[in-house]
C-alpha cells in the first residue's frame, strides 16, 4: 500500500505534549490566518511499537491542504514503558487536550474538533468520544477533557471485548489490556467504547466490506446499537475495500472519509 511505503510531506512542527519520548503530535496548518477547524489524527497498528505516525502523514497532509489544521499523534504502545493499558490510552486523551495549550499561538478553533483514526486508532478516537463518560474514582476519569464535534473510526476495533473473542491481532487486546475480559473486566468497561455507549457525540464509522484485518461487522453492530441508545451514529461501509483503502488518499474510497469530516465540523 502506497501510504506505507512512501515517505510523506513533512508536518509544519513536531511538538510534544508529554516528557516521555513518545508523546509527541506533528502539527500541519492550512493556509489563511485562521482559527483553523481541527482533525486529531490517531494512526493504527494494533497499538504496538513496531507501528508509528508516519504512514499517517499522507492523509494529514490532503486534509490539511482542504483547509483542516491536522495534529497527529503519536503515543505509548505495546513494547514501550508505560505503553498499553493505560499509558496508551492516557496520552491520546493528554495529546488531544493538549489543544488547548497549542491554539492561541496556531489559530485553531477548539469548537471545531473531530477526532480520526485507523484500525486501533479508531478505538482509541471512538474512546476519546466517549471518555467524558468515565465517572470520579474510575480510571481514566479526567475533569473536563476538550469536547469534540465527533468522531471517525475507519476500521475501527470498537469493541474490544469482541476483538479478544476474535483474538484480532493475533490475540494483541490481551496483551493491551492487560488481561482477559473475565478477568480484568473493569478494565475492559473503562477502554472500550462498545461499553461506554452512547457515546454521546456525533460518530461516523466509515469501514471496508472486505476488511480482512478487523471485521467490518464490528462498525455495523456498534452503530445499530448506539443508535437504538439514542446516539448520532451512521455507518459508511466501502464495497469492496479492504483495511487500508480508508487512509490512502489516493484512493476511490478516500472521499468519503473527507465527507465524514466535512459532515461534522
């Protein structure tokens, strides 16, 4: 695949959010003086260290040239200290808020932020969607994480307890979560966004027919039923596609992940 293999245009800054040597975010901005309406970009690989930003870099780039500021973030994952549950899933909630501190000097506009992400990246934005959610004393629970105007899981693992009974990854949510739904089954309540729904904001899960990698039936099931819970959630499915088509902006399926975007903002 394209985006895999090919270099991608440099991001106007890399900057970090964190101390440690993964939490970090590559900025890119529109032309124009701004406020600049803001894409948070969460690239996948099943949340391992082995997978980083850089195959993201090609899609930040096009939505940053139809008028998105795009700030991609990289994060702790399996393999590195701290990484997986829950340094994975404390940074991109860090990163995400870490907004805040970059508008006043980059002109972003924070009542105009959606969240995208790829494969486990789209788990971990579906989870930023709904992490407001978490209650005082749960983990992960923080005081008043940035609101989003929505969320774009592309073959999202939406659903972890599902993904370790379909041992995705070969078997990789165990070793993420830290455990088996039986028995670290708080853990899995707390990270997984099937468990927080309705989510509460407005969600469009855009998903490849033929996705080989993480069932397209997953973004099925959880847009029917975040929708008999009251949420704002559709469901694109791709015929077709498979699991890489959704970050390639070279391909025919690509418009229709700009469409979600633009339908948010």
């Amino acid at each position: 695949m394209w985006v895999l293999d090919t270099p991608a245009p440099d991001a106007d800054a890399r900057i970090a959010y964190g101390e440690q040597p993964h939490q970090f975010g590559d900025l890119r901005l529109p032309d124009g003086p701004g406020p600049h309406p803001v894409v948070v970009v969460v690239h996948g690989g099943f949340w391992r260290a082995k997978y980083g930003l850089e195959h993201a870099g090609h899609l930040c780039a096009d939505l940053t040239q139809r008028g998105f500021a795009t700030w991609s973030l990289e994060y702790r994952r399996v393999g590195h200290e701290g990484g997986g549950w829950p340094g994975t899933l404390e940074d991109v909630a860090r990163g995400t808020d870490f907004l805040r501190t970059l508008a006043p000097s980059h002109a972003l506009d924070l009542s105009r932020v959606v969240a995208l992400g790829h494969s486990a990246g789209g788990h971990l934005v579906a989870w930023l969607g709904g992490r407001h959610k978490l209650r005082p004393g749960e983990a992960l629970h923080q005081e008043a994480p940035l609101p989003l105007r929505g969320v774009v899981p592309l073959a999202g693992v939406v659903d972890l307890a599902r993904a370790f009974g379909h041992r995705l990854g070969d078997g990789i949510v165990e070793t993420f979560v830290g455990g088996t739904p039986s028995l670290v089954p708080e853990r899995y309540r707390t990270a997984s966004p099937a468990a927080l729904q309705p989510l509460g904001v407005p969600q469009v899960l855009v998903h490849g027919t033929e996705d080989d990698t993480v069932p397209v039936s997953m973004s099925e099931d959880f847009c029917a039923r975040g929708r008999a819970l009251g949420d704002d959630v559709r469901c694109v499915t791709l015929p077709g596609a498979g699991h890489f088509e959704v970050i390639d902006p070279r391909s025919r399926e690509w418009p229709h992940v700009v469409a979600a975007v633009q339908s948010l903002m």
